[in-house]
C-alpha cells in the first residue's frame, strides 16, 4: 500500500486531511475526505502514482470533507461512497455546515451507502467499515488489518475528540464509538484523523480508560 496525505485548507481553522490510498498490485485508488483541491488531487491519482481512482470514501457529510467530491469525480471518475445515516446530509446544507461555515452550498449523491461491518476491495486490500457516530449520524472509520491503520474521520484525533455540539452529533455516542469500537483495535494501530497528525490506537487508551492525560 502507498499512502499519500494532503492537507487542504477549507473554511474553518484546521487543514483537512485528505488521504489517497493506491494499491500497488492492481493500481486501484481510493481518496478519503477530498476537502478541495480536486485538480492537485487529480494529478496525484492520474499523472503521479498512475492510479485508477476506484472510490471515494466520505467519513462524514460535513462540507470540510466534501468540498472537492463532485470536481475530482468528474475528472477522475470513482464511486462516492458514505454511510446511509450521512448520505441524506450530503444534499441538507443545515447538516453537511455548508450553510453554517461560509462555504458554497455542497449538494451530492452518493453511488453507494455502506453500513456498519461491510467490507470494501481496494485490490488486495481489505478495509472495514466501523460505524462510529457521535461527530455525526453516520460518521464512519475506515480499517485495514493487514496495513495496521484505521481512518477515523472526525471521531478521533490525538489526543481528543470530535466535536458534538453539531446537526446529528451526540457526546454519548461518540464516546461508545471511541471506548467499545476504535479502542478494541489492537494497540498498534495507526490512527489516521480527519484533522491533526497521526497517532495509535494504544496512546490513546490511557485518555479514555484511565481518565488521565495523553503521554506526549
């Protein structure tokens, strides 16, 4: 697997974290979050690891996340992939923030919704989809056993956690999603976020299982 990260820089004050993900055997690609920047995205995919742009996986419908979907779909095609409790934000401008964050109104149609336990083929790769909400609805982790990474949106962060005063957010469930899904991962898994820099799956525990700060 070849991982590439762009940090794209949207309307509030954290860059996204775009992550592109081609498989080197078969030349499929994934991008998660394309915030914006569809043409460099686009030259990345196509013109630098020669890739076939296979899906695009939304981990949640906020308009940081989405700004540059419908741009990179039509240059390099794909399937917009997002779990079903999110998809209906992608065209509600009160849920996906596009009305609330000073960003153009963002109005998508998924190809296809996932749920919680379904799997997804990226060549010889393998990712599972973890329905982690609380961010939102229908927030959703990507994970990979055999690279040892998850991708978790918004729904975890180094060191904290993803907002929950927002549309369909809610600080209990995103607590479940942390403590009894995100942390039965094994302790060295990488976790990818949707803001911020890396960090794993056992750095994390002490924040939420023993209630102490994080070990920087």
């Amino acid at each position: 697997m070849i991982l590439k990260e762009r940090k794209i820089d949207t309307y509030i004050v954290d860059p996204t974290n775009c992550y592109i993900i081609l498989d080197e055997d078969s030349k499929e690609v994934m991008c998660i979050d394309p915030a914006g920047k569809a043409d460099e995205l686009s030259y990345l995919i196509k013109d630098i690891l020669k890739g076939n742009l296979k899906y695009i996986y939304l981990t949640h419908c906020h308009g940081d996340h989405i700004g540059g979907v419908s741009q990179l779909k039509e240059q390099c095609g794909g399937k917009i992939l997002i779990h079903r409790e999110d998809s209906k934000g992608l065209n509600d401008k009160n849920i996906n923030l596009s009305g609330i964050i000073d960003i153009p109104e963002i109005t998508l149609e998924a190809d296809s919704i996932v749920d919680d336990g379904d799997v997804i083929h990226l060549g010889n790769l393998e990712f599972k989809i973890i329905h982690t909400p609380g961010h939102t609805k229908g927030s959703s982790s990507l994970y990979c056993e055999k690279e040892k990474c998850v991708f978790s949106g918004d729904t975890i962060f180094s060191g904290t956690w993803g907002r929950t005063d927002l549309p369909t957010s809610n600080r209990e469930e995103i607590m479940d999603s942390i403590v009894n899904k995100l942390l039965k991962l094994p302790d060295d898994t990488i976790v990818y976020p949707g803001h911020g820099k890396p960090t794993r799956i056992g750095d994390e525990k002490r924040i939420y299982l023993e209630l102490l700060p994080k070990e920087f």
